[in-house]
C-alpha cells in the first residue's frame, strides 16, 4: 500500500498544474484515495506528527503537524520551529534573489510582516539557491528585509517543506500545522504573463481566516516563478542537436546583445553553463515568443529584425528536450567583441547633452512610473537634428524611454506646475526631476491651448530606447527640424525590482553640420474608434489617410496601450485598388515600445493611401486588461484609455511645412475625454 501512496503522489505532482487550487470541498475520490493510503496504519487524530512521511506529496499534507525543523542564518544562529510557542500563525516564504518574480513580492512581503507583527504572525524567509552567505546578506540589505532570512544551501528546509518554486509560501497556523501552501496571489498567470492586479491574494485570504480561528476557504494554488534546482544537470555530451555548433550562433544573432554583463538582462547567455542552467527557461519563452521581443509576422523586410523563425524556435526545443547536449567546443563561432562601456556610441561628442539634475527615486513596491522631464533648449533658431541617443542611468529599472520635441511649451508649463519634490501620485514615494505623467503627457487635455508658439511645427517624434537598441541617427543627409525655443522631452517608463532605486539618465543630440539634402517628418495612420464595448476579444479598427508629398518611408512606430494585440499597415497605389502589405504585428506588448526599421526605403507618391488596421482584446481573457470584470474603454492617452495608431516615418526633400498632426491628434484624444465624460455621467 505504501507503493502505492508513493505512485499517487508522483501522480499528483505530474498533474499539480491541472489541479492548482484545493477547496474546502468534499471530494469522494479525493477521500477515498487519502484514506487507502493511511489505512493500513494505526488511525490517528489529524495534527500529529505521526502522520508525516517525506514520500507523501505536499497536498497531503495539509492540515497536518509540521515536523519540527531548526533554520540556520548566514551566522550560523538557529532558529527553532517547535520552539515558537507564542506565534498564531507562521509565513514561510522561499525566496530567490536572482528570481524577478520572487522580488517582485519582497516589498509586499515587508508589509505584511510589520502589519501582522501585532495580531501575533511571523514572517520568515528562506533562500536555498546558491548564493554565498555574504550575498545573502548583501541583498537582504539591498532589499531592506525587516523579517528572518534563512540561508539554506543544503536545501534541508526545502526538503522538509517539499519546497520546488520560488515564490512559494507555506502558512502554518499556532499549532503548527499546515493551513495553505503555495502562490501568495494569482497576480501571475505563468512566468511570462504577469496580469495588472491580483484577482485572489491566497496568502492573505487564508492568513486573516487563520488568525480569526476560521477555516481556510483555498488551502492550495499553483505557485508560479523560478524552480528550486536540488541537483545540477548531467552533461549530455553529443546529440543531433549541440550547443557549440546549433544553439550558440543564434544566442549570439538573437540575446546576447542583451544578455552580457553590464547590460539591462538580469543573466547572461554566453557560455554553455550559462544556457544550462537557464535552458528550461529558454525553450518556454522562446516557444511562447516571449523572446526575444520580436511580434512581426510579415510586411516589409525590417533592418532590425532579431525574430526567430519556425526552424530556429525548434532547435532551442530539441535542444532542451534532448538533455542540452554540449557537443564539441571546435564548433563554436568566434565570440561576440562587445563593445567597450561607454556613454556615447559616435566618436564625437554630442553637441548637446541633456542630463537629469538630479536623481529619481523610485520606491520598492507600486505599479510601474511613467515620469515625464522636458529641458528646455533655449534655442533661438532651428536646430537641424541629425542623431539622438538616450542613455539610461540604471538599466535594472529604465524600461524603455521615448524622446520628443515640444515646440509650444506646454510641457514645460506643466513640469513647472506638476513638478515636485516629492509629487502627489500613485505612490509619494517615487519623487525627483520631471512629474508622473502616465502614458501620455500627464496632464489634462482641456488644458491645450489651440493658440500656440511654432503652430507650423509643434512637436514630433525623435527617437525610442528599448533594451538592446543605441542611438537612433536619421538617413544619412536626412534630418529632423526642432523649431526655436523647444523642449527635449525624456519619456521613461520604470518597472520596480522590489527593492528603492535611483536612475540618472541623459539624451545626447548630435547637430548637422551640413546642409541637409532631406528632412525626416512623419504621417499618423490613426484608426477611427472612440470606444471599445466591454467583452469583447476581437475588436477591429481601421483607418486611413492620403499621402501629401512624394517621400520615402523608412520607420514604423506602433502604439497601443493594454488592449491592443494586432496590427497591420498596408500601402495602396495611386489609381489602383491592390493593397500591398507594408507592416504585421501580432501578439502587441506594450512594454516593448519598437521603432521597425525598413532595409530599403520604400516610396511612398503623393496621392496614394495608407491603411491601418488594429485589433483589440477587451475581455477578461487578456492578461493585461485594466480592469475585471472589463469596462468600456475610450480612446485616451491613459493607461485605462486606449490608442491606436502608426506612425509612419518618412523624409522627402521639402521642409515640413503646416505640420500639425501634433496638434491634430490631442484634439482627437479630448473630444475621446469628453465621450467619456459623457458616458460616466449619464450612467
């Protein structure tokens, strides 16, 4: 019978993701197996410590004694189980400091510890991965940890608590018997998809019924992050698949401009250990097209494509499915030089550099900033922009960054009326140079002024930064117009590690030096909705516009907000009803802001029309929905509004003239204010 047990439970783990949440349900089965198992030993009253046994599976263990354990820290002082008399409840909380999952839950994990410190509940971590006891302590620091951290590098405390992921918690009540183990919410639905909110915080639920002497509701749920590995891999050393001579070429071609020292990847994906050991991880994002972030499905050929295809994706499965095998180092290509750290990647100095004046914080927990900071350039005649390049000041939390050009000085006004120490927000604890704007300006658009400085060129586009990407230069002879007394406009986005950080970040502008033969400009093929229903998975959009001068098209700049998952750019000739297709992205992220590159420039004549398409999902089903249930979104520049447009960068030999898109567009986005407005009040 005891084979059997050992059967059932190597069952239950192989199907634990299938059955990721046990109710305080009566299942027959469930009953029935529970008892087969147990039968043939004495019956005993449930919370002993006889019931125990290391073969039976973690769910079988619920509401049973702990068996008494001593934790160790990195100064070797103990810490007993059986000897905290006075605890109602204990958190057990496994931890990785290499895991952005399980950081993304210290600062919450802080809280709650110094919340419930008073109704009598301990808080503990555990960290079994291999890190060093002065690394432990230098990220307990880093991290600010107010509770116990256990340093476990013989995973004796993982194998008493069956522990395999991390984050993964086990709560036991005063008596220590166990009450809930597992995810400490459903905020992430797998390791790549990580929803705006939690919908069910199954640690506190079950703490708080704990500590009231109620029953657990949800004892068990599927805890999702980075595996706990207890033995390293055996070296395969030969297969029909090798690292050396099939998988390191597109590591080099498709992640290691990312994933090298210094740069903004959290690991590095140069030699065969480093793919080893994050191997299991590859083969899942890369079969997802997680990674690297590359949604085009088709159009033009793009300058800047780091996409794998159906071929390439597969020799990253068979690899990892065949054990990894190394094979033979000769080979291997020649390792990828990168390039020596520095700020600039011209050999001339930029001719302007726009630097923050001063740190900005950002505070450990909280949703993702946006922070907008205009420098003034005081200019008092048009600068002729040949090259930018954005630099981030701390790549671990600069997510992407957009420039722009302001030529009417509404942002400026706004950072001097928004601008503050420390500004009213979402979270006061994010403060520093600029203001939080959220994914547009920041401030509200019945403020814009129609009457304006520079009316014939108001603003535009000059550059993105998204990780793995340097400086944007225009075409060669090309260049981007900035009207007299003009702002520099540094858009960054910042996600938080779990820990408070500091970013100085700076834009380099490099002046044309010679006469400009072309001038960049660019079209916005904007699609028509004002309002998405709720519900609804496959909302489709469109749009249109003529062409006004004979140019060449050489960029593409999507922008959707959480909403958005398709779009398409195609390209009808003048006098002709065929439609050609320029550009198809599936699969819109939008926390990869990509400017698409063209190999070749393509014409565009004056006459001809471009076409957009854009496909939203406002059901419950999109993990990045704002909102659940789903509400009606409008079109607007915040992150529960919505957008959808491309823009279409081109040069032509004429300067811009009467360019007010700019303009044209924020007008849009308020009369997009006013709908909703409308709708709210008359709900």
């Amino acid at each position: 019978m005891r084979n059997v047990c050992k059967s059932f439970g190597k069952w239950m783990a192989s199907v634990g993701g299938k059955y990721s949440v046990v109710r305080n349900s009566v299942f027959p089965y469930w009953f029935l197996l529970v008892f087969l198992c147990i039968l043939p030993n004495p019956v005993q009253a449930q919370g002993t410590p006889e019931n125990q046994d290391e073969n039976l599976p973690a769910l079988l263990r619920l509401d049973k004694v702990v068996r008494p354990v001593t934790f160790k820290d990195t100064r070797g002082e103990e810490w007993a189980l059986d000897a905290q008399q006075d605890a109602k409840a204990i958190v057990i909380v496994f931890l990785n400091f290499k895991c952005p999952i399980a950081n993304r839950y210290t600062a919450d994990l802080v809280t709650w510890s110094e919340k419930y410190k008073s109704r009598g509940v301990q808080f503990i971590g555990v960290v079994c991965n291999e890190e060093s006891p002065d690394e432990l302590d230098r990220h307990v620091k880093e991290f600010k940890l107010d509770f116990k951290i256990f340093h476990d590098p013989s995973y004796i405390i993982a194998n008493h608590f069956l522990a395999d992921i991390t984050p993964q918690c086990f709560l036991l009540d005063g008596d220590k018997v166990l009450r809930y183990f597992g995810a400490i919410d459903d905020q992430y639905q797998d390791r790549t998809t990580r929803m705006m909110r939690a919908k069910n915080n199954y640690l506190l639920t079950a703490l708080d019924q704990v500590v009231a002497g109620e029953m657990v509701a949800v004892k068990s749920a599927q805890a999702i992050g980075c595996p706990i590995t207890r033995a390293k891999k055996e070296i395969v050393l030969d297969g029909e698949v090798t690292f050396y001579r099939d998988v390191l070429p597109l590591l080099q071609s498709h992640c290691q401009r990312c994933h090298h020292p210094g740069d903004v990847a959290p690991f590095q994906l140069l030699t065969f250990e480093d793919a080893l050991g994050w191997a299991d991880d590859i083969k899942d994002y890369v079969t997802n097209r997680k990674m690297p972030p590359w949604p085009i499905r088709g159009g033009l050929p793009l300058k800047n494509d780091r996409g794998l295809n159906e071929n390439q994706i597969a020799t990253f499965s068979r690899w990892v499915e065949a054990g990894c095998p190394k094979g033979n180092a000769k080979d291997a290509p020649q390792p990828v030089v990168f390039p020596v750290k520095k700020d600039w990647e011209n050999d001339n100095p930029p001719d302007i550099i726009l630097e923050m004046p001063a740190a900005f914080h950002l505070a450990a927990k909280g949703e993702d900033h946006y922070r907008m900071i205009a420098f003034p350039l005081n200019n008092k005649e048009e600068l002729n922009i040949q090259q930018v390049q954005f630099v981030p000041g701390n790549k671990r939390i600069v997510h992407h960054e957009l420039t722009f050009y302001d030529g009417t000085g509404m942002v400026e006004d706004a950072q001097k009326r928004l601008g503050k120490g420390k500004p009213i927000g979402s979270n006061d604890q994010d403060y520093g140079p600029g203001y939080e704007s959220g994914m547009g300006l920041g401030f509200p658009l019945k403020s814009i002024r129609l009457e304006h400085r520079n009316e014939k060129n108001p603003g535009g586009a000059l550059g993105v930064w998204v990780p793995g990407q340097g400086k944007m230069a225009f075409p060669p002879k090309a260049v981007s117009v900035v009207p007299p007394e003009s702002s520099i406009l540094m858009q960054i986005h910042y996600h938080r590690t779990g820990k408070p950080e500091e970013d100085i970040s700076k834009i380099g502008i490099w002046l044309s030096k010679e006469k400009p033969e072309k001038y960049v400009n660019y079209m916005l093929v904007d699609t028509s909705f004002r309002m998405i229903p709720k519900g609804v998975a496959r909302f489709k959009s469109v749009g249109s516009r003529v062409v006004a001068q004979d140019c060449e098209a050489y960029l593409f700049k999507p922008h959707m907000h959480f909403a958005g998952r398709e779009m398409r750019v195609w390209h009808q000739p003048k006098n002709s009803r065929e439609r050609n297709l320029l550009f198809d992205l599936r699969g819109w992220d939008y926390n990869w802001q990509t400017s698409y590159y063209l190999k070749e420039f393509y014409p565009l004549e004056k006459g001809s029309m471009l076409h957009v398409e854009a496909i939203f999902d406002n059901s419950i089903q999109n993990p990045d929905n704002r909102f659940n249930p789903p509400r009606m979104l409008f079109l607007g520049e915040n992150d529960e509004d919505e957008m959808g447009y491309c823009s279409v960068s081109y040069m032509a030999p004429q300067r811009p003239s009467g360019h007010n898109e700019f303009i044209d567009y924020f007008i849009k986005l308020k009369e997009g204010g006013m709908l909703k407005r409308a709708y709210q009040s008359a709900k």
